[in-house]
C-alpha cells in the first residue's frame, strides 16, 4: 500500500486507484476532504470526509473506494493535512 500527502487541492493520482484508508488532520478550524473521480476536480465526489478542529480520524474502506480515472483532492481547513492510501 502506498500513500501520499495533500495539503491543497490538487490531483493527487493521475492514475486509477482504490483508495483504502484516508487520514485526515485539522488544526484550529474543521477540516474537510473530498476525493473525486478526475484529474481535475470535474468528476463523480466518490469521498466526502469531515473532522472538527483539533482533531484527527483515520477512515478506512474495507474494500477500497474504486476510482477509474485519477483521484482529485479538495481540502478545507486551516492547516489541513489529509494522507490518502492506496493501491
């Protein structure tokens, strides 16, 4: 398994994935992250995540989350930092 970083909205994988577990960390304000099912933010939202502020949660999908395209990233918060892993 593998994982990356984001702090921005971004593409994050320019490739299929399943995504397996997300972990998400907010600062002094709530934190959300929603993965979508493009290179460029213009695709099906496939997760929606929210934590409130100072806090931490990871979420996993037994199964893996399918995304047939890439995996785009948008993230909210102060400080926001969200690891995606995935195989």
């Amino acid at each position: 398994m593998r994982s990356i970083k984001t702090t921005t909205n971004e593409a994050i994988l320019s490739v299929p994935a399943y995504i397996s577990s997300v972990v998400l960390i907010a600062d002094s304000a709530a934190a959300t992250v929603t993965l979508n099912d493009s290179a460029d933010g213009s695709g099906t939202d496939r997760i929606a995540l929210k934590v409130v502020a100072n806090e931490s949660k990871q979420f996993n999908f037994e199964k893996g989350v399918k995304f047939d395209t890439a995996v785009y990233s948008t993230i909210t918060g102060n400080s926001a930092v969200a690891y995606v892993y995935y195989r």
